[in-house]
C-alpha cells in the first residue's frame, strides 16, 4: 500500500499535466463532432429544366441547416457556404400546369462540413408546357374630351406573339396600348407599350409578348360646327374735330362661318378688319374683310360694304354778349347794369367753335319807359344753326334820367349807350378762354 501511494506521489506534477492535456483533447474531439445550425437563408435553385417548359419560381428557402464542421472551419461559414437545388431532370411537363412535389438537395461547397438536416425537404414547384400565340392589340383612348371628332385607331402590327407557359398564356383576354388624347386635337402617332390583361383587368405576369411595343395611329380633329353670326365693323382712328359717329349700315349684317367647334362656339360675332375714319366726315362707304380665326371660315363671300355716317356732334356753349338798347328817346340819358349778359346756345359742335363772337349782342328795349329805374328783358338773336338755352342775366337795370342841358343831341337810337361801370367789358369771349361744349 505505501508502494502505491509512493507511485502516484513520484512525479505528480508531470502527471497532473497529462490529465489536463487529455481532458483538452477530448473536449476538442466532442466539440468537433457536435451539430450546430446555420442561421441564414439559402435560395432554392431548379437544374436541367425540362425543355419546352416554363418552371415556376420556388415559392420558398431553405432555412434551419444544421451541419457538423470543425471549428475552423465553422467559423468561416457564410450563405454562399451552401447550395441548394431541386432537380428537373426527367420530369415531363403536363398540360394545364400542374405543380409538381421534388426533393430539396442540399450540399456544403467546402468538404469538411456534414449537412445533417433542412427545412423544407421538398417543395411544390409550377412546370407548364410552354405554348404560343397571337392576340389581336387593342387601343385604349382613354376619356376622350368633348368636341373632338376621333378617327379609328391603326395599329402596326395588328397582333403580337405571346410566350410562356400554358396557363399564363391562357389567362391573357387583352393586348393593351394605351394613348392619351386631349384637347389640343392633335394627331396621335406614337410607339406604346403592350400591356398583358387578364379577365379582370389585371396584369398578367411571366408572359412574353412580340413585339413589346406597337406603333398606334389615331387621327384627331376638332368637331365641325356651322353658326350664322352678326357683323360688327371695327372702327378706328379719330374723327373731324366736333364729329361722331352716326348711323353705321353693314351688308350683309350676318354671315355663316364654320370650324372647328370648339373656335366657333367662342365667337358671339364677327370683326371687320379695322376701318380708319381719321379726320373723316359725311358718309363713308367701304368693303371690309372679315377678321375670322385661322380654323374658322365663311361659308360666302369673307367681305361685307360697311357705310358710315359722320355727323356733327350737338353741345352747348356759354358765350359772353354785349348789349345796346333799343328805341331810346333823343333827350333822355340811360344807364344799364350790367353792361353784358352769358348767353348759352346749343348747337352742332362746328357751328358753335365757328361763331363770331363779336358779333352776337343782346337787346334790351327802353321804348315807352318814363325816366326812372326799370328792369327791361334782354332779348338774344341766336346766330344761324343755334338756339338759345339760357341768358343769365334775363334782364338789365336801365336807369333813364333827363338829359343835361348841355347835351345838343342824344345819342344815335342804334348806337350802345356810354358805359359808365369800370368794370363794364366789350361784347365778345370772356377773358378767359370759354368753357368747353357741353353735350
């Protein structure tokens, strides 16, 4: 007994040493061979499709590998570490698409790692026979605004090639090339799309279709619209001083024009082209053109006789008149206040800016009348072509008084009598300049 307690005391620490090295091997050993789980996702891949078949996409990845590896190499692991495949070879496409259940294969690209387990173990995938066919486009206009008149639509080509698998290709009801018109009317000429559409209305997907796009031709116009609509004649320039414009006569005063619908419905008339009347008077007589919009035209002759009628503008005017006294007696002196009234007249605007103002006086007539202060009317003679509208004042003061001894004769009976006021003035134009015509 003391032999064997003396062996294992004989070099205990090289001993312990040992033990501690193989419990580290060992551990290694266990550790190497245990399983551990990829926490990636790895795609699904399809090898040696069948041909003249169209395989569906794999609905699914593959997930939860667990694998044995070293260390090393473990830690060097990323998704591109693994593959995984289903395999096509020897399957036979059936007609109306079947799905068909494979095996999931997955395999580790370097040799030291053991797959051990995955999800899923197989899946269903999509294999159709792949077929063709042609299918007329159509044309989708879209909303069509109104007041267009749109042709038919001309398609090249006609039709296009469908490819694809057989269900798809037979869930297709539409070949679709959509255009927008508006309002601008012009034509459509244009390369579009071909869209795939299904019995809803749908996009249908992993068709392919020859050609992609088709050239669509659609003629679009304006709607053709008639109206008969009144002649205005455009009128421009100035005028003889003191003239306006009369009556105006248009022959025919109404024409027929058409265009497109949408330039005609905005017309409530049609202009001349301008007429000058500058400096112009009397009757004017010409032959205007119609002033149409460039798609709008007249159904007769594009000109009309257009006379016009220039006339004097009427007015009224305040002009300043002297006075004289009339029948006045050879021995009585007469004193009148004030010595000039405002007259207005009414007139033509010419014959009013063409009087002599010199000449126009007022009467006041002192026949009869005793010495002594009298109010006498004053009485205006309008000059030709106007009349009186108001004399302010309507009458004078006349004082008549004997004449001095002195005096050897009175004055002549068709002189004016002396005035006596300073402030009297000489019949004519007010000082300043006379106040403009009054309509």
């Amino acid at each position: 007994m003391r032999r064997l307690v003396s062996f294992f005391l004989r070099n205990w620490p090289l001993k312990l040493g040992a033990v501690a090295l193989a419990t580290i091997l060992y551990g290694g050993l266990v550790l190497s061979e245990s399983t551990l789980t990829w926490g990636g996702q790895v795609r699904i891949e399809t090898i040696d499709p069948p041909p003249n078949a169209a395989v569906g996409a794999v609905p699914v990845e593959v997930s939860g590998i667990r694998y044995r590896a070293p260390i090393e190499v473990a830690r060097r692991l990323t998704n591109g570490s693994f593959r995984a495949y289903v395999d096509l070879s020897g399957i036979e496409p059936q007609p109306g698409g079947e799905s068909v259940r494979l095996t999931v294969q997955v395999e580790a690209v370097d040799p030291a790692v053991e797959i051990v387990d995955y999800e899923p173990e197989s899946v269903e995938i999509l294999i159709d026979p792949l077929v063709t066919r042609e299918i007329p486009v159509t044309v989708d206009e879209g909303i069509i605004p109104d007041r267009l008149d749109v042709g038919p639509p001309q398609v090249q080509p006609p039709s296009v090639t469908l490819s694809g698998g057989s269900s798809r290709v037979r869930s297709v009801r539409s070949a679709v090339a959509r255009v927008g018109i508006d309002g601008s009317a012009i034509n459509i000429d244009e390369e579009v799309e071909v869209e795939l559409l299904d019995d809803s209305g749908n996009l249908v997907p992993g068709v392919q279709v020859t050609p992609e796009r088709v050239r669509v031709r659609i003629s679009v116009a304006p709607s053709i619209e008639t109206a008969t609509l009144p002649v205005r004649p455009l009128i421009e320039g100035d005028m003889a001083p003191g003239y306006v414009l009369g009556s105006i006569q248009v022959e025919p005063k109404s024409v027929t024009v058409s265009g497109a619908e949408t330039d005609v419905a905005t017309l409530g008339l049609v202009a001349t082209e301008p007429i000058d009347v500058s400096g112009r008077t009397g009757l004017v007589e010409v032959e205007a053109a119609l002033d149409l919009p460039p798609r709008v035209n007249a159904s007769g002759p594009e000109t009309v006789s257009v006379l016009l009628e220039i006339v004097p503008d009427e007015g009224a005017q305040i002009f300043q008149a002297g006075l004289r006294l009339a029948s006045t007696e050879p021995d009585l002196a007469y004193t009148v206040s004030p010595s000039s009234v405002l007259v207005t007249l009414s007139g033509t605007l010419p014959v009013l800016r063409g009087l002599d103002v010199g000449s126009l006086l007022g009467t006041a007539s002192v026949a009869g009348l005793e010495p002594g202060r009298h109010e006498v009317p004053v009485d205006i003679e309008p000059p030709p072509g106007t009349e009186v509208e108001a004399v302010e004042p309507g009458s004078v003061v006349v004082i008549i008084s004997e004449a001095p001894a002195l005096m050897v004769s009175p004055a002549p009976a068709s002189s004016p009598v002396p005035e006596t006021s300073s402030e009297a003035l000489p019949s004519g134009v007010l000082p300043s300049a006379a106040p403009a015509p009054t309509p």
